[in-house]
C-alpha cells in the first residue's frame, strides 16, 4: 500500500499529543525553550512547527522521552500556539483585491489576527487548567471569574456563557458577522460599514492585563507565557513588522517565539536595522533549521530514521537495513589495484578521453593509477571520487567529437543506501518520513531491497518536484518561471559534471546578484519551499539580502539532473540564466 | 439582500416563451461559445444580449452586445448598469458559463445575492455546453492558488478540509494538496461521463492521489447537478463544525458551479482557484452535440431563508 504522505507526517494537522509520539530531541528544542525572544527560521517542512507545538502543554505531557518530566519543569513559560497559513496570505491579497476602502481593511486584516490569538489564549488557558490543575470545584469557579473577565475585556455579548468555550464560540461568531458585513460592502456601493467596538481591540493592550488576571486567578507555576507565532510568512505585512520591532520588549511576562522562511521580508529588515531594531544576541535568539551543519542535520536524520525502524519492530541497525552506499563513504576508500574505486578510474579512463588526458596531466597512469603520495592522493583521488563515479555510470563513449551516455531507465546504485536515504531530504523530516515509512512498507523486518530503495527515492523525489512545480508564481513580461529557472540550474551544473570536458570541480552551487538580473522572488519562494538551500556558514547572521548569498539545488533534484549529493564550486546564477529568456506565451484567456 | 431559494435541473425544453431581460455568455475562440445563445433566441424573447470578452473579441455579431472584462469587478459594474435599470418586479437572467473564467460567474452568482434591489424574485438560469473529448495537454504552471474573489472569509485557527474536483491534467492535484496542506482531503471525479475517456483520462493523470485518499475518493455524474450537490453537502454536513470546508474546482465547469452555488448557500465554504494565468493550455472545446446543454435554474427571493 502506497504511504499517503498527507498523513504520513504533517505538523501542522496533527494534535499535540500526536507529534509528541514521534517527536526527535533536538539542540533547537533546548535553545527554544530559552527564556528569551526567539526567532525560527526554515523552509517549509523543515520541523518548525513541530518544534512550536511541542512547547505546548498537551504535547510536553505526551512526551515519552525520559528527560520529558525535568524539561517541563524547567521550561520557564506557558506556550500559546497561534497558527498561521498560507491562507492568511492569500486573504490578505484577496481583501485588497476588492474595492473595499483602505482604512477598513487594515482594521479588518488587525481584527482577524487578534481574533486567532485571543481564540489561542482561550486554548492555552484550557490546555494549562487541565494538565497543571487538580480537578475540583473550585476550578470552575476559578473559570467563571476568568471568563467574566474575558467577556469584558474582549467586549463580548454580557449574556454568553462565562466559560472558556463559549467566549471561542462567541469569537468565532463575531468573525462571521465581519464576513457578512464585508460582503454586503462589497455588492452595495451605499452601505455603511458597521464600526463595531471589538474591532479596535489589540492584543498588546489587552492580554497583558488577561494573563494578570489568570495569574491572579489560577496562580499558576509559571510566570511567563510565549505567544509562538508559527509560520510567519504567510502573515500580514503589519504584523510581522509590529512582532519583530516587539522582539525589543524586555517584559519577561510575554516572550515572543516566531518561525518563519529563511529569508526574512525587507520590511522587516527596516525594523531590525532602524535606531529600536532588536539585536541578535542581546534581544533575541536565532535558530536556523536547514543544513548549515550537515553533520548535525545528518545526526537528526539518522535519529529519525532509527525510531521509524522501531516503531515497525525492525531489530536491525539501519545500516545494515538499508545497506551502505559506497560512493558515500568518506575516507574508507582503498586504493590498492583491486579496489573498487581503482577499478572504476580505470574503467572510465579508457572510454572518457578528457579524464584520461586529466589524469596524463596530473602524472597518474590511466591503466594504473595508483596514487604516488598523500598530498595526490587527497588533491586528486580523493577530490574527483564522486566525479568518477557518476561518469562512469553515465557515461558510454566520449573518444570520438560527440559524447555518447549510457541508457538505463533506473540509477540504483546511484541512489540507494543509507547514505542517500539520510542526505537527500536534507534534514527535512516530512520528506524523510514520508520517504522512509513508502520503503518500510514495501520491505521486510530484515533487509530493504535496493530496487525499492531507488523506486521510492524517484518516487519521492517526483513528488517533491511536482510540488515546487506547483509553487504559485506570477510570472511577468519576458521572465521565466520557477521550474525554468531550476531546469536551466539542474541542467548546467549536469552538463559541469557529465559534459564532454572531465571537470575536476564541476559547478553544484550559484551565487546570487540582483542588480545583474532579478531572480529574487524565485529564490525567495524556493527557498520557503526547500527547492534551494542556503549555504552560508555563520550562524549569527540574520539574512534578509539574496544577494551574493550561495545556493544549491535541494539534494531531491540529484536523481532528476543525475547529481551526486555533494556541493561543489558555485557560479553566478546570472552566467547559468543568460540573456537566452524563452518567449512569453501569446496570452489565451481559454478555460476548459 | 436576495438569498437563494431553491434550484432545478431542467432541460432545454423548459426555456422557451420566456421574457429574457438579459443573457450573459463569454467570447473567445471556443467552438461551443454561442451553441446556446442561438438556440434561446429562435424560442424566446431577449431584450439586452452580452458577450463578455477579456483581450479579444473574436467575432462580429449584431445581436450582441460586446463588453471587456479586464477584472472580476468589471463584471459587478456591468450588472449594476442592467440590473438596475430593469424596473419590474421579476427579473430574468441567462448565463451561459461554458466560456467563462470561473472569476466572472461567481461574481454573478455573488452579486445576485449579496446586492440590494427591489426584485421580488430572479430567475436565474445557468447553462454549460460540455464539450467533445481532446487530449489533455501538459500543465501549466500555477501562477496563483488562492480563494476566488468577491467573497471575503477571516481566516481563523481551524484546520481544513479539501475537497478537491479532479481535472484531467496530469500531476495538478497532488501539487494543490501539497500547496494547500490541508487536515482532510476528498477527491470528487466525475464517472460517468458524456465521453469515457474524459474518466480514463481523470483516472490515469491521478492516479497517484486517488491511490492516496482512496477512502476519501467518490465519483459523481457529470450531467447530474442533483448528484454532485449530494455529494458535496454530505461532506460539508459532516465536516463542517471541525474543519474550515475549501472547494477547489479544477475539473469540469458544472462541477464549480454546483460548488460556487453552495459556497452562497453556506457563507463558510471557500472556493479556491487554481490558475495559470495567462499562459492557459488552449483547447478546441467543440460542442459534444448541438443540443446537449446543463442548465440549472436557480430562483432567488428577497428575505427568505434556505
């Protein structure tokens, strides 16, 4: 049965207690749980939100992870979990879209997020009742004082229920009374809007004085409470300048936790560089959830992957379950007549003219190439391993003026094994997964297949493509689209490493310039998606600017481009994309 | 405020002698696109003829009337011109939608109940004319996926259900669900179908998602609107208090009709969109048969309840 990867692993649908049974102890975890403003960065998929939700109460209680008891003693706050999705954005757009007065919108587009996390701080509120409380009478009491304090404060109906419930009914209800009065504003060119009170209510202003009022009440164990902003990037543009210029605020009552895409929108770039910006370090702190460490993201991918082969009752080590890939193994080469990787330089010197003519070049004898001293052995041998291996798999006849590839509908031995398995999701855990769990499926407790290894990887990695294919994306004028622009990247640095001259660093990276040509928003929306990955090396930077940033195609593009998954020399994005742009399509309004 | 009252699937002897106050249809370079307007015009009396058209009017006719739509708000500015100048009681209204970007009837059907007037009751009928089979063409890319405009709903914290209309274009739907990243998704293709390989072809090009969320498959008949709108409120009556309900209609044209009649119906249901832009597959649509329309006739009524 094919793994349904919806369901498979998805943070965001699932419940707290859900994520906790699956949930992999991280470093990012322990640097999260800081008494200290926080920002999240990652590409979607990347673990963000599993990270947020596991601060909350209902998932710290169904933590089966022996630490667990001590870490929820020590975190020092109370998480209120406020979901965001891309369809926040989307109603952002639409609400502009309309000819609806300017005014009115941003009062609506304020009322709707404090709508969401006055509904989270019920939540909370229930969520912390319920788990850090003995159950008596006098809890309801406790609830009652609260809710009729909530009832005022929010300016909701005297005569609802006073119960924590009722006011997410109630609040949920004033928000299809904004949806009708938008409605009627937007067919009636004579209607009034309706200025209800409730709509000037703000957060900042109010829950200061709910969370005294629950402490007060409840005297919880706790005094702080972090509002964790999940998934940023597809919030309004008012609110993640007015949350990163709060990340200033030194009120130890209300910490503020936020993910968000690698990149962070320029708007917010101002907040952070102006005379009140808030500084990494002594205001915040940053955790970036992509492969800046390939030992530490391999770490985590290998952590998963074993709980995955425990949770089907798999008693073999992964390793050996899934086998090595040799082409992988860092520094365990030999390099005596008989080995492999001998075998395969001499091998592809005798069909590859351009590497034997490299190898006459560097004093190695193409039907003996032994290396002569340490210092070739690391320069060379060690340096084109990968190189060789990938020509000569592909490589049929290049003797003659033209290359000539060999024909083989699959590359199993390229991309099967362990190491394939842990690098080509680059740490991301809905992919892996998701990948995992399809061989799982189709294997025994024992061994799984290489031939269903490679299927699944393909398969995987289809899906992964099919969905950056499917990346909304308004293409204009004379530019190309995402999956040009990752078509012409893949092609190139396959033609760096396949094409007719042996190239001992062939191109696997791009840097980045808009002011040679602006690719800015294909980056930006591959790099949510995890199409590219950002290769920088400090940790302490915030990164707002593109440009002369490196990249690299994600490892899922390996098997499509036939890559190794190393990254190697980069190029200026602008000498891969020339000037050679395809002609727009002539519009054609038709729809089937 | 006009709510609609209730809704028929009729044939097109049923229109006939009729005062048709206005008929609404699209111009561009399908074969089908006046099938229909030259049939109601032998049997019935038309006052104000349109043909809406986006960049290009592709013919010449005397008995339409030729109007650019550049954005959906275009389409509302219209209807207030000839709605409003209609001083009876009654109003009789024909769209023929086979034509048209889903953008333009929504609005229709938006405006109709969401604008103020003094109609004691509208007509209102909505025809498609399906067309023969052609071979599905690569995809193109999406340039947005978001909620079709005109209807506005907060977003809030709870999770979403899916139902997803296939289309018969390869790979589109598993790149919208991964997109849209929903809790709950249900897949609606029609089976059967005036032609079956337009079922073969839906089957094949998704077989990877129907594999996935075979529990949550159903199919439903294509010129059956009774069976799809049973379809889908069964959903929505089930899912509805838990999940925010998002259609998103990417397979034939009666399908996100039916949908966009219950998303007026039920204020919560969103219709999402799934567009390629400007660069859209061209395809030929020739009428599948000179007489073979869906038309569905929808009466709205001021201050009455559903």
């Amino acid at each position: 049965m094919a793994v349904n990867f919806q369901n498979s692993f998805n943070a965001r649908n699932l419940d707290p207690k859900e994520i906790a049974k699956n949930f992999i102890y991280s470093q990012s975890f322990d640097v999260l749980k800081n008494k200290c403003h926080t920002v999240i960065l990652g590409a979607r998929g990347c673990g963000k939100t599993t990270l947020m939700k596991m601060l909350t109460l209902p998932a710290l209680y169904n933590w089966d992870y022996i630490g667990a008891h001590k870490f929820i003693e020590d975190i020092p706050f109370y998480a209120i979990y406020i979901p965001t999705d891309i369809s926040w954005l989307y109603k952002d757009f639409a609400l502009n879209d309309t000819k609806i007065d300017k005014k009115i919108i941003d009062l609506v587009s304020k009322f709707s997020v404090n709508t969401n996390i006055f509904e989270s701080v019920c939540d909370t509120f229930l969520n912390v009742i319920t788990h850090e409380f003995n159950n008596d009478d006098s809890l309801l009491d406790a609830e009652i004082s609260l809710s009729l304090i909530l009832i005022d404060l929010l300016k909701l109906d005297f005569d609802i229920a006073p119960r924590l419930e009722s006011i997410k009914e109630n609040l949920r209800y004033r928000r299809n009374i904004i949806n009708q009065n938008l409605s009627k504003l937007i067919y009636n060119n004579n209607y009034d809007f309706e200025y209800f009170d409730f709509l000037h209510l703000n957060y900042i202003d109010v829950l200061p004085l709910i969370l005294d009022h629950f402490k007060r009440i409840f005297e919880p164990k706790k005094n702080s409470w972090a509002l964790c902003f999940d998934e940023l990037e597809f919030a309004p543009i008012w609110l993640k300048k007015q949350l990163y210029t709060l990340l200033r605020s030194t009120d130890q009552r209300i910490l503020f936790k936020l993910s968000s895409s690698p990149i962070l929108p320029k708007e917010v770039d101002e907040v952070l560089k102006g005379d009140a910006g808030a500084s990494l370090g002594n205001d915040f702190e940053i955790i970036k959830m992509w492969d800046t460490n390939s030992q530490s993201s391999n770490e985590f991918s290998k952590k998963l992957i074993d709980s995955l082969l425990k949770k089907k009752n798999i008693r073999v080590r992964a390793k050996d379950y899934f086998g090595s890939n040799f082409r992988y193994l860092d520094g365990l080469e030999t390099y005596t007549t008989d080995s492999e990787y001998l075998s395969q330089i001499k091998s592809l010197a005798t069909k590859d003219i351009s590497f034997r003519e490299y190898l006459i070049n560097k004093n190695i004898d193409p039907q003996n190439p032994i290396p002569t001293d340490k210092v070739q052995l690391a320069s060379v041998f060690r340096k084109i391993k990968p190189i060789v291996y990938y020509r000569n798999y592909f490589i049929k006849d290049n003797t003659s003026t033209k290359i000539s590839y060999s024909i083989n509908k699959k590359y199993i031995e390229l991309y099967s094994g362990y190491e394939v398995l842990i690098g080509i999701t680059d740490g991301n855990p809905r992919w892996l997964i998701g990948l995992i769990n399809s061989i799982l499926n189709r294997s025994d407790l024992h061994k799984a297949d290489t031939n269903i290894q490679y299927d699944e990887v393909e398969r995987t990695s289809n899906r992964f493509i099919n969905f950056i294919n499917n990346t909304p994306y308004h293409k204009q004028g004379s530019k190309i689209s995402i999956i040009e622009f990752i078509e012409r990247v893949g092609d190139f640095f396959k033609e760096s490493l396949l094409g007719k001259v042996f190239n001992p660093e062939p191109y696997s990276s791009f840097t980045y310039d808009s002011n040679i040509m602006d690719f800015t928003e294909i980056i930006e929306k591959g790099l949510l998606q995890g199409a590219f990955i950002l290769l920088d090396e400090g940790d302490e930077n915030f990164d707002f600017e593109l440009n002369n940033k490196r990249f690299r195609l994600s490892y899922m593009y390996s098997h499509q481009f036939k890559l190794p998954l190393r990254t190697g020399k980069e190029i200026k994005v602008d000498k891969i994309i020339s000037d050679n742009i395809t002609v727009p399509n002539l519009f054609n309004y038709d729809e089937n | 405020m006009m709510k609609i009252n209730y809704g028929y699937q009729i044939t097109l002897n049923d229109l006939s002698n009729l005062e048709i106050d206005i008929f609404i249809c699209a111009n561009n370079n399908e074969a089908r696109k006046y099938c229909l307007f030259d049939k109601i015009k032998r049997n019935n009396f038309i006052k104000k003829s349109i043909s809406l058209y986006y960049n290009n009017v592709f013919d010449s006719r005397n008995d339409l009337e030729y109007k650019q739509i550049k954005k959906h708000t275009e389409v509302e500015r219209i209807l207030d011109d000839e709605i409003k100048a209609c001083k009876k009681e009654e109003l009789t209204i024909i769209v023929d939608y086979s034509c048209m970007t889903k953008s333009w009837y929504y609005t229709i059907l938006l405006y109709l109940s969401n604008s103020d007037n003094a109609f004691k009751k509208i007509n209102c009928y909505l025809s498609y004319t399906p067309s023969r089979f052609s071979l599905p063409l690569a995809p193109k890319p999406n340039s947005d996926i978001s909620p079709l405009p005109g209807k506005i709903i907060m977003p809030n914290n709870r999770p979403k259900a899916l139902i997803l209309g296939l289309g018969y274009e390869e790979n589109k739907a598993q790149g919208i669900i991964d997109q849209i990243d929903p809790a709950k998704i249900f897949l609606l293709y029609s089976k059967p179908t005036i032609d079956k390989r337009f079922t073969e072809a839906i089957e094949i090009n998704n077989a990877n998602v129907i594999n996935d969320f075979e529990e949550t498959t159903y199919t439903y008949d294509f010129s059956s609107l009774l069976d799809i709108e049973n379809k889908l409120r069964a959903i929505y009556y089930k899912y509805n208090t838990e999940y925010n309900i998002i259609i998103s209609p990417i397979g034939p044209k009666p399908f996100t009709l039916v949908s966009m009649i219950l998303s007026i119906i039920f204020p919560e249901i969103e219709i999402w969109r799934i567009g390629s832009g400007e660069d859209i597959n061209p395809y030929p649509r020739e009428p599948f048969n000179e007489d073979h329309f869906i038309i569905c006739e929808i009466v709205y009524k001021q201050n009455q309840i559903t």
